[in-house]
C-alpha cells in the first residue's frame, strides 16, 4: 500500500503521471474548455486483472480522498488517518496493491472541485471518498456524475445529494453517503434520544437552540414537525446567528423559560456555545444534542474540562461497540497515531473504503455500474455500523439508512485519574455508563 497527494517524484511529474504512461489512464475526461467532445471510455471500463496496456496485477487499485485541511482540521485529520489504516489493513484488492491519494479541499467548493479532478484526471483514482461540508458535495456532484464513477461521501450530511439522485437517477447515481446519517435521519436520531432520555433522566422541558447554518436546516424542520409529538415541553425554540459567539442572552432566554435541558445543534459555534454554559457560572440546565466540537477525542483536555457533563451525538466512541469490527479499527488506529483516536469522520471514511474494496472483490471488477448494483443490495458490517443503503424509489435513494441504534450519545466523565472519557450514555445497548446531571442543577 502506499500514499501519495501529488508531489513530484523528482522527474518533473507526479507518480501518477508515470503510472498512466503504463496504462493507468482515468476513464472519462471533463469536456475541454474549448468545447471539444469529451473522450469517453465508459463502455470500456477495465476488470481487475485487465488493465488497459497489460499492466495487470502491477497496477495499483487507486482511492481518492477529499479531506478539509488535515493538516490542522481534527475533521479532516481523522479522514486521513482512519484512511490509511484502512488501506494498511487491505493490503491488496484482489491481488493489486492499492494506494491512498489526497486531496485538501479547505473549505471551499471551488477549491474541492479543483482536488476532485486533480484525484481523478491526474493521479487516477478509482473511486474518491470523504468530503466534509455540504455545500462542497452539492458543487461535486455534476464532476461525479459526469467521470461516472463512485462516489462515498464519509462526513456531509446534506439530502440535497440524495435528492439529485432522485430527480435523475441515472445521472447521479454514482453517488453513495456511507455515513453520517443524511440531515434529516440526523433529526430523527435527536428526537428518538430526547424521547427516550427525557424520562429517565428528568427533562421534563427543553429549549430546543441550533446555529443558523445551511446543514441545521433539516434537522430544525424535524424537530418542528415532530418534538410535538413527544412528552416533553418546549419552551423555547431558536435559531441563532451564525456569527454568534456570546450566548448570555440567550441563556438567559433558556434560564427563564426554565428548560431542563438546552438540545443544541451546533458545529461552528459549537465551543463558544459550550463555554458560556459552564462559565463565568454554570446555567441550571443541562446541555447537550449535536455538538461537533464536543465529538473529538481531545476536547476535555483542549476545554481544560469544561465539557464534562456535556452530551453529544456521534457515530462510535473509542470506548464503544458498535459492531465487531469498531474496537479492531479503534485499536489499529491508536496503534498506528499513538494516543489520537478517530471522530465521526474517521470511522466513515474508514468503512467507505473497506466497502469500496469488499464491493470489488466480490463482484472482481471496478465497472461502476455494476458497483452501484452491488451497493444497492449490499449489507456490510463497518466499524460505525450496518452499511444499508436507501433504495433507488427512496426519498433519499443511495444515502445510509437509519438504525437508531447505530447511532449513540456520549456524556464527557471524568475517570478515577482526572481524566475525560467519552462514555454512552444511550442507546441502553451500547451503554458504558449512566447519565450523570451536573451537579449545579
């Protein structure tokens, strides 16, 4: 195995360059700008074993990552990571070697599109994961469509995708989400959580709070639709500015409306929003719901423990098992970055590519088309969870299904040596111990 983002091999070209010179060739090139007709090889997509220019075996099955900033992003860090320990863990697909590229998409759209079709027409990947935002998916979709190759998305959570799929199914079809759940599913899980938590736990009312972002606007129409339905009160609905980073008024909007619990849904503002939970003095509330920041494996060291009572949702937990397969991938991850563990991300992009190749072998070709037939009706076992896609008549064709028990919420403890561990709290069968209130409420 082996990895790579570009960088020259010394001869003036990138490894990739040479490669194609033996026959790796991506086989579908963007139109030229000048309008000639794009070179099309879709019908002639190569087995394994049969590679154009008889390179065989020698040629090296290639994995596209699109990963935000992993250099110093925990987000696109653990994408990174958790990929290559997938790759180290594959070894070979079907006898050829398979090697990890990447590319840094940032945070921008323009800048993802332009990795994205660095990865495929110059380095060669055969299938590209990741992507972290939504509005970096959306813009990539045509570019997938139009290169007729798989895509799986391990971080945006946006139906827009799904949807496109929808709408032009055969277009769009090379697109799968192995995790996380799409926006909506991520809406449903909050509401099956507080549903189930509430009573046990004695939140009797909750001030429902999210940030003003594009990818709340799904979850937020959930909880309208369906909070309602459940036993708890609302007493305080509010979207809050995305520039916020001062939440005293409307903590004090939450402490007046005595909310039991403020169920948040946050990434961006996710510390400022935790901070003045717990300081210049504590609120006499509980806190948590989705909160991005709160999911890495650091956070109660770089908070200096001000998360500790703190909830939030996520795919797995260094201390989690989710399926078999979630302590091995934990276990060969600490092994290979010493005491880093993986977020969200992480365990996605690391179950992408184990499906990527599991979908290969089986079926002992890279033709997408049929890859996309084998996914449809594929049930894989990965590290966050059962891989099952929504059917192509779903609402959300190609987007991962959603089992409320392959999703848990984490309280931040502190253990016996000062230090904070990520331990579920719900669902009841992934629990690693019970919920404790903060003990100023």
């Amino acid at each position: 195995m082996s990895y790579r983002d570009g960088v020259k091999n010394g001869t003036g070209e990138t490894a990739a360059s040479s490669a194609r010179e033996i026959g790796l060739k991506r086989r579908r090139y963007l139109a030229a700008a000048s309008g000639t007709a794009s070179l099309s090889l879709a019908g002639c997509v190569e087995t394994i074993g049969s590679v154009a220019g008889g390179a065989g075996e020698n040629v090296p099955i290639t994995i596209g990552l699109l990963a935000p900033n992993p250099d110093r992003n925990f987000i696109g860090r653990s994408m990174v990571r958790s990929a290559k320990v997938a790759v180290d863990g594959l070894g070979t697909i079907n006898g050829r070697n398979v090697e990890l590229v990447v590319g840094n998409t940032g945070q921008s759209p323009l800048e993802a599109r332009r990795q994205y079709h660095r990865l495929v027409l110059e380095e060669g990947a055969d299938v590209t994961v990741g992507v972290f935002t939504s509005e970096v998916l959306v813009n990539i979709m045509d570019d997938i469509a139009e290169q007729e190759m798989i895509h799986i998305t391990s971080g945006a959570a946006t139906t827009e995708a799904s949807q496109m799929v929808r709408e032009e199914y055969e277009k769009y079809k090379y697109h799968f989400r192995a995790g996380p759940n799409n926006d909506r599913d991520l809406g449903r899980n909050q509401v099956d959580f507080v549903t189930a938590m509430a009573p046990e736990v004695g939140w009797d009312s909750i001030a429902v709070i999210a940030e003003d972002y594009k990818w709340t606007e799904k979850p937020w129409e959930v909880y309208q639709n369906s909070l309602g339905d459940t036993d708890v009160e609302v007493v305080l609905t509010e979207r809050y500015p995305p520039e916020t980073d001062d939440f005293t008024d409307l903590y004090d909007r939450v402490q007046a409306a005595e909310a039991d619990l403020a169920f948040i849904t946050t990434a961006h503002t996710g510390t400022a929003a935790l901070l003045d939970w717990v300081t210049p003095q504590p609120r006499p509330f509980a806190f948590g719901g989705i909160h991005v920041p709160m999911q890495l494996p650091a956070y109660y060291k770089l908070t200096k423990g001000a998360c500790r009572f703190g909830i939030s949702q996520t795919s797995a937990t260094p201390t989690s098992k989710i399926t078999p397969e979630t302590r091995p991938f934990v276990q060969n991850y600490q092994e290979k970055w010493g005491e880093s563990n993986p977020v969200y991300t992480g365990y996605h992009t690391h179950d992408a590519i184990k499906l990527f190749a599991h979908a290969v072998e089986e079926t002992g070709t890279l033709d997408s088309d049929e890859l996309v037939e084998f996914f449809e009706g594929t049930s894989f076992t990965g590290a966050a969870g059962t891989l099952e896609f929504y059917d192509r008549d779903h609402e959300y064709p190609h987007d991962l299904k959603y089992n409320m028990e392959d999703n848990v919420y984490f309280q931040w403890q502190e253990n016996d040596d000062g230090e904070g561990v990520q331990e579920v709290v719900w669902p009841e069968k992934h629990r690693t111990a019970e919920y404790k209130a903060p003990p100023w409420v």
